[in-house]
C-alpha cells in the first residue's frame, strides 16, 4: 500500500508541529506501508526563507535527507506565493484556491508516485488535492480536517460574508469529492457539518517516549507541588496574562506550587520581562531539542497545563479554535503521565478530559478548589490509572495503525 501526505502553506521543518504530526506519523507510516512519501505545497517567500535567506535551501536539504533516512520521501513543490504574515491576507490566500500551475503541478507529481491513499492535512491541501484529481481519482483521499488551522478559522469566520459563503462552498466541495474525514474531535465534527459516514474520530499523535507506568504519585498535599507548562507562550497564542492568572488561581489553592516551563527560546524574554514574572514561583524555564530531555525535565511535574487565551471578548475564530482545540500538548501530558489541567472554553479539550476521568477543567473564575479536596490523591490515583488505558492511542505507532485501518475500509 503506498501512502501520500500533502500539506500546503505549511512551514516544513523538523521540529513542532511538522514534526510531530507530519514527519512523525509519515515515519510510522513507513513502518508498516509499502511506501511513503510527503508532499509539501511551499510558498517560495515565507518567514523561514527570509530568516535564513540562502541557508533556507540547505534547510530544506537536511530534512528531506532526514526523511530519507526514515525510509519516507518529502517532495517540496515551491510556487510564487508568500505566507509572510505582511503579506499572508484574505485576498491572497483565496487566489490560491484556483492556481491552475500549482493544480497541475500537484497533479502530475500524484500521478507520477501512484498513491493508493492520499491523507491531506488542513482544507486548503484537501481542495487542492480533489481540484487536481477530479477527473484523475483512482485513490482514496482523505480530508485530515485540522482544528488549529488559524488562517482557514479567520477566513471562515471573515466578517465579509462573501470570503466565509466561498469558504463554506470550497470544504463542501472537499466533503463531496473525498472518500473520508478524519478529524480530533466530535465538537469540530458538529461546528463544520461533517457527513456522519465519512467521518472517523483520531487522535493526535505526542511524539514524547512513554513513561514508566510505575511512575510514583506525589500528594499534592505533601511537599512542593510542581505544574508544568509546555508550548509557546506569547502575545498571540498563549498571552502571558493569561497564564499569569492560571498561576496566581493555582497558588491560592496550593501555595507551595512551583512551575515548569518549557518554551521556545524565542519566548524566553517575553516570559522573563512580564512584570509579575518574579512572582509566578518559576522553578525552572527551559527549551528542549529532542522529546526525551522534555521528558526528562518534566519528570517530578504532577499537574501539565493546557492555558488558551481567554475567547470570551476576543473574535469568532478565536472561539471557535479554542472550543475544537485538541493540541499536542495534551497529548504530551498523557504520553508523560502528567495529570492534565484544561481551560472549559478549550470545550473538545475539556469534554475529553471530563469523559475519561484523566484531569481537571477550570473556568472563567480561575477557581482551583478541586486541588484543596480532601479526596484529590484517591482522584489522582483513579486519574492516573484510566490514563495508563490511554496511553497507547496517542502514540504515533497506534494512530499509524488506526488510520491506517480505517483507510483500508475504502480501497476497491
């Protein structure tokens, strides 16, 4: 069986989400398929290309050779468009619905590998991918319907009504050419009408090792307690205001709490120069190169934090992409045998957690009472072991697997 995976206006690298969600599934993929490869849409002009100027070329070399190396193939297909954000608007995203030299670029190189199953992360690389093989489908395609896609949330909940009518045409376009929906939550599911028989429910896949099942439970009653943070932190995603209030509602419950963070180097100095910083008890602040050393430093963390800027005053797709949020972070904290603490307006995220009995969900009062319960260690005991039956779904290896069966549903 031969795979492909397409992305488009995607940033391809080797770390964050490429990594983990394209490279680390194309990886377990190529385990168990006959062949895999990786097709990148990749706009020529684009924030990695103006930071490294010609060092972006050999960029790219390195991780299609690392690709290699995993016994998959990346293929980046470069066209005249820019994604820098002075640049990445409404009206040039939607000219690139209809490029006719990228649709025939795309589909000459699907032809030429012979995919049997074509899985398309995000709309945009799902309606280019139907448009191109509209009267060339000889495989099964899968729309990999993305709840962190900010571009495509603004643009459907644009306030011109004409740019979120065309939206909602071009991803009804994608349902009805497509063989299947794949997508990490039911509360995306509802909010975009997906066709209840096309539509499968995945996880996303943490690529943080698995920890020791007889890792101990610490008390939180007894001694420091330590939370940990990981992700990037900064005015737009994840607003050290936000976080601040997290912390001080924490610390009212819980006075001997301290924290972890573990964020990008870039967002060291806007964590480091907010005003209260000195009093959000920061035991360590640090960035990690590979999923093992987050592992380590997460290892005494009880508690993993999921904050999402607060969408009660902010725009439409805010909200939208805090409710249907199911982000790798809290895959990672399931994966490290951390209890998971989430946001109610994270609303997938928060239903998730409730339903399986795995962690806590706060609202907008930053109220951490549940953590003064007199019963919260035989909580956390129950926690921690209905976690332990999870564990194996949010690993690449199990999303590979399923997904994989799922696809085989649909092939002649």
């Amino acid at each position: 069986m031969n795979i492909l995976l397409v992305t488009a206006a995607e940033r391809v690298s080797d770390s964050g989400l490429y990594r983990s969600q394209v490279i680390g599934l194309a990886r377990e993929f190529a385990k168990i398929s006959r062949s895999t490869s990786v097709l990148s849409v990749t706009p020529i002009i684009n924030t990695d290309f103006l930071s490294k100027r010609l060092a972006y070329w050999a960029y790219i070399k390195r991780i299609v050779g690392i690709c290699r190396s995993s016994r998959f193939i990346l293929y980046v297909l470069f066209f005249p468009y820019s994604s820098h954000s002075q640049f990445f608007g409404k009206a040039v995203m939607l000219a690139l619905w209809d490029n006719i030299l990228v649709l025939k670029l795309i589909r000459t190189c699907v032809l030429r590998l012979s995919p049997d199953i074509i899985s398309c992360r995000g709309l945009l690389a799902s309606y280019l991918v139907c448009k191109a093989l509209r009267r060339h489908k000889k495989c099964v395609i899968n729309y990999d319907l993305r709840g962190n896609s900010r571009v495509e949330a603004s643009l459907l909940h644009a306030a011109n009504c004409r740019h979120k009518d065309r939206i909602k045409r071009l991803e009804q376009f994608v349902f009805e050419h497509c063989d299947s929906v794949t997508t990490v939550s039911q509360e995306l599911a509802r909010q975009c009408d997906v066709p209840s028989h096309k539509l499968h429910i995945t996880r996303i896949a943490s690529s943080m090792p698995l920890e020791d099942r007889n890792k101990p439970l610490l008390n939180p009653h007894e001694g420091l307690t330590h939370f940990l943070t990981i992700g990037s932190i900064s005015k737009s995603w994840y607003p050290m205001e936000e976080f601040a209030r997290v912390l001080k509602g924490i610390h009212l419950s819980l006075p001997n709490a301290v924290n972890t963070i573990l964020a990008p180097l870039s967002c060291h100095k806007a964590i480091t120069d907010f005003d209260d910083y000195k009093f959000l008890r920061v035991s360590m602040l640090k960035s990690f190169s590979t999923e093992d050393q987050a592992a380590v430093l997460a290892r005494k963390c009880l508690f993993g934090l999921l904050p999402h800027r607060q969408p009660l005053d902010q725009e439409a797709d805010l909200i939208q992409l805090a409710a249907t949020v199911m982000s790798t972070k809290l895959s990672d904290y399931i994966l490290l045998g951390i209890i998971p603490i989430v946001p109610q307006w994270c609303t997938a995220a928060a239903e998730f957690v409730t339903s399986r009995q795995i962690g806590f969900v706060y609202d907008s009062s930053y109220s951490f009472a549940f953590l003064r319960d007199s019963s919260i260690f035989e909580k956390l005991k129950l926690y921690r072991s209905n976690m332990d039956f999870l564990r194996q779904e949010f690993a690449p290896f199990s999303i590979a697997r399923n997904q994989l069966q799922h696809f085989t549903k649909y092939l002649k």
